[in-house]
C-alpha cells in the first residue's frame, strides 16, 4: 500500500510544470501508480484550464494571443504510446517500471554490485542529470547516509525499510540533509527503487564513512 505520496504544494507545482525536472520525473512516475494523486493534478489542471477561460473571456480576441493560449494550455504529452513496455532486467529478473521511467529503460547502464547485497544500475536523464536504479536484495543494505542534496526515490517494486519507516511500491521518498538514514529491505524479493541525489551521499557511520571522498562515484 502507498504510504508515501508527494505533498499538495509539490503536486500543484507539478501541475504547474514549476518544480525541478528530477521531482516532476518521480512524482509523473508516482502518479501513474497513485490514482489519489493523479485525481489532485487533475483536478489542478482543470483549475488551470478554467482560469485561463476566465481570461480569455475577458480580452478582446487577438489571433497571436489565442495562439499562445493554445499552445499553454496543451496537456503534455508524457510519452508516445508503446507497443510493448520496456522492463528492467537484473540477473534474469524482469520488474515492471512506471510508464514516465519506462523511456530510461533503454538508456539504463549496466549493473555494478556495490556494497553487500546492493545493485547498482546508471540512468541517464540527459538534461536532467543522473539518476540509479537500485536493487537490494533480501538482507542487502546501503550504509547510513545523510545528503547534501536532495534524494527523491520511488519505489518501484518490493519492500524496504531505513530505520525511518517502511516503504512499499509506489511511495515517493524526499530526504535532504535533515535525515540520516539506511535503506534496507528483508523482503523475501528484495527492492528495487528508481532515485536521483542532485549531490553526493555523505555516510555517516562505522568503515562507509571511509567512502566519502568516493561517494560521488557511488549514487550519483
Ligand atoms: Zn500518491
């Protein structure tokens, strides 16, 4: 069960296309999985839509003008249709990734292991940086981190937890340097979860603090 939503502000700022294109690219991806939150962002685009009637009904009509309404008020266009949807493959495993991830598939790197029990995959965003996916297996972990940036992650399939709380597909995960946490799942399938940190991971405790001065070759 989805407990981990994107807050009201963020969701209207999505609708807006006025946030960051790392959250607007999890929070399309948690949308597509929550059905509360995409009921929000509709509901905010319906708003936009009538707003933009209120003023077109009080301007005089101007061609370039009808033009550039027209050309706001287009819904974006997520992605094309697809015949067959691309899945993350690991070790034989295929998971399912949400419609908005499933364009990075392709352009998804190999896996690396990276500490214990912990899988690591590059994902290039193009303009909007770098994100991972990231598999952990059951009992696999990632040492205890806090963030210099921010870390969105979105769980895309299986169970984990980091000290912080449980978390279950489709829960959206913000972390900034206020938080100090471990992620690791004990499901019997592992978990796999799509993140973007916009700076390197700063560990914080026992023989991972010697990571530090590496940590922007790990996650990031
Ligand atoms: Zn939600």
């Amino acid at each position: 069960m989805i407990n981990y939503h994107p807050t009201d502000k963020q969701l209207r700022q999505f609708a807006e296309g006025n946030i960051s294109s790392a959250l607007a690219l999890v929070a399309a991806a948690h949308c597509d999985v929550c059905s509360k939150c995409q009921a929000k962002v509709d509901d905010v685009n319906l708003e936009l839509a009538s707003d933009i009637e209120n003023i077109k009904a009080h301007t005089f009509s101007d061609p370039a003008f009808d033009k550039m309404l027209a050309s706001i008020t287009q819904l974006p266009v997520l992605d094309a249709p697809v015949q067959k949807s691309p899945r993350i493959e690991l070790d034989g495993r295929f998971f399912d990734v949400p419609r908005p991830l499933q364009r990075f598939v392709k352009k998804t790197g190999n896996w690396s292991k990276l500490l214990g029990k912990v899988w690591q995959a590059p994902v290039d965003l193009g303009e909007a940086g770098m994100a991972h996916f990231i598999y952990m297996e059951k009992g696999g972990r990632v040492p205890e981190h806090t963030h210099r940036g921010t870390e969105f992650t979105l769980v895309v399939n299986g169970e984990f937890s980091d000290g912080l709380a449980d978390y279950d597909s489709g829960d959206l995960i913000v972390m900034d340097d206020e938080h100090i946490h471990s992620p690791h799942s004990n499901a019997d399938d592992g978990c796999l979860v799509f993140s973007i940190v916009d700076k390197p991971l700063h560990f914080t405790s026992g023989i991972a603090r010697l990571l530090n001065p590496f940590s922007h070759l790990f996650f990031k």
